[in-house]
C-alpha cells in the first residue's frame, strides 16, 4: 500500500489516541490537581514509557547539540506553555468544548506553514480546512452556549493550547528534529521539561505526592501520560514526514474522538449533529493532501 495510506493511518491512530487524553486531563484535575505538578508527572511517565521504546529498539540514547537546542524548544512551546493553559481551562470548561476548541491548530497553522514555504496553498487544501472547520461548526454551533457564561473567559486561556502547538509542528517541519528520530526526540524533550517544570511544581506549592493510594485522577494522569507520550511521538513523526498541516489534521479527529472519549468517560451527551460533522470532517481530510515527502532525520 501507498506510503500516504499508512500516514493517514497513523493520523486517524494519532486523533483518537490524543482525542482521549481531554477527558482524562479533565478527570485528573477533578480533585484539585494543578497544572504544574501534573506536568511534572506527565514529562517523567513520558521519559519512562519513551525510554522503554527506546530500549527495546536498541537506540541509542544521545543527546546532540542540535537536539538539545531540539528538545529545550519543545518542552516549552510543546508542553509546559500548552500543557498548563489546558489544566488550568479544562478544570473550568466541558471535556467535550475542549476537543472542539483543540481543532483550531490548522487555522493557525496554515498561514505559519505557508510564511515559513513549508507548504502551499492550493484550492483542494483550502477546501479541506474549510469542511474540517465546517465540522466544528457542527459542533459547535446548534448547541454552541456554555453551561455557565462566567466559563466564557476560559475560551482565550484554552486556545493558548492550540496556538503553541501549531508553533511547534511547524518548527518540527521546519527545522527538524536536532537529528533525532521521533521517539529520542520526545525522549529527550519530556526529560528536559521535568527538569524545567520540577521547580515550579515544588515551589508553587502544586507538587503532587507519587505515593499511595491511588485514586481514580492519579490513574487517568497516569493513562493520559503514557498515551501522551506515545501520541506525541507519533504527531513528531508525521509532521517531519508530511508537513505541520497535514499532522495538524489530526486536531479534527481529535475533536471527534474526544467528543466520543467525553459522551463515554464523563457522560456528557451532545446533539446528533456530531454524526453529520464527523462525516464532513473525514471528507475535508481526505482532501488535505500531504506535501511532497522528505526522509526524517536519522
């Protein structure tokens, strides 16, 4: 089969896999937990899980000077930035507003693609990002009021998120991985961001204890972490082979799936125009083409 066909695949793996980590940064956050210890956790379940792929792929585990500029940039912009505005947000808006509002990444990281000559436009591609943001709109729109309008000032905060990870796919598609593949890259990434967030955790007074019992938050920051991790890998991955749109497609499933993920999980119920969106947004998929491929750095 066409290298396009597994890419996709790996889209739609990536979307779902992802789309479930809303509902779980949601659940983790019910008891209190604050965005700077669960980040901390988050980074060192991701170092483990990375780690242990690395392993059993007989990697090796060095760091270049490249890939250490790499990984400073991505544990930044790629996770304590937009890792903190999504605590702080999902603890005040609906798990399922939160997969919607994740699908803005394209919007925001077309036009960066198309300054940085990543990328193109053509009219197909257009329409495609058009029927993903009419998918949204779905959504969105027929049942589009908050259950509390003091929510309404969240909005901004939650979209922090999306514009920092638009950033970072497009330095990915740009600049390239510091010559790492993608599981050392997020390996190295995840390690440094514990090691940067770990003093605001302790001082901030937001450090959370690894010690038993373990409730039902501990184990979805757990779960969320690990499927992070690997998702994170992925999305690295699919934006140096494919370009920072195409892997930023991966927000419309993501916003599908995580209204499913949020229906399933916390029992929030939607309208059946969610169904109609779904189907307009895997056919503004299929006409996001990916660019002319490049080989990821070894």
């Amino acid at each position: 089969m066409s290298e396009r066909f597994w890419m996709t695949v790996v889209l739609v793996l990536l979307g779902v896999g992802w789309g479930s980590t809303q509902s779980l940064g949601k659940m983790a956050v019910s008891t209190g937990f604050q965005h700077f210890g669960l980040i901390f956790w988050q980074t060192v379940i991701g170092v483990v899980v990375l780690g242990a792929v690395n392993l059993l792929r007989r990697k090796s585990f060095a760091l270049p000077p490249a890939g250490l500029r790499f990984a400073v940039v991505i544990a930044l912009i790629g996770t304590i930035i937009p890792n903190s505005t999504f605590y702080m947000s999902v603890a005040h808006l609906p798990g399922g507003i939160m997969s919607i509002l994740i699908s803005t990444i394209p919007l925001m990281s077309f036009p960066m693609a198309v300054a940085l000559g990543t990328d193109r436009v053509t009219r197909a591609r257009l329409l495609g990002l058009c029927l993903g943001l009419a998918g949204v709109a779905l959504i969105a729109l027929p049942e589009a009021s908050l259950p509390s309008a003091a929510m309404v000032a969240w909005l901004p905060v939650a979209l922090i998120g999306p514009l920092f990870y638009a950033m970072e796919g497009n330095y990915v598609a740009k600049w390239g991985t510091g010559g790492m593949d993608a599981v050392q890259a997020m390996f190295w990434a995840s390690a440094l961001g514990a090691v940067m967030v770990l003093p605001l955790a302790w001082f901030s007074g937001q450090w959370i204890s690894p010690m038993p019992p373990y409730g039902t938050p501990a184990l979805a920051l757990l779960l969320s972490s690990a499927l992070h991790a690997l998702m994170y890998a992925a999305y690295v991955w699919l934006a140096s082979k494919a370009g920072a749109v195409f892997a930023s497609q991966s927000s419309y499933i993501v916003t599908g799936s995580g209204v499913l993920w949020a229906m399933l999980l916390l029992g929030e119920r939607f309208s059946n125009w969610i169904w109609a969106a779904m189907a307009v947004m895997l056919l503004g998929l299929f006409l996001v083409q990916p660019r002319a491929l490049k080989p990821l750095e070894a």
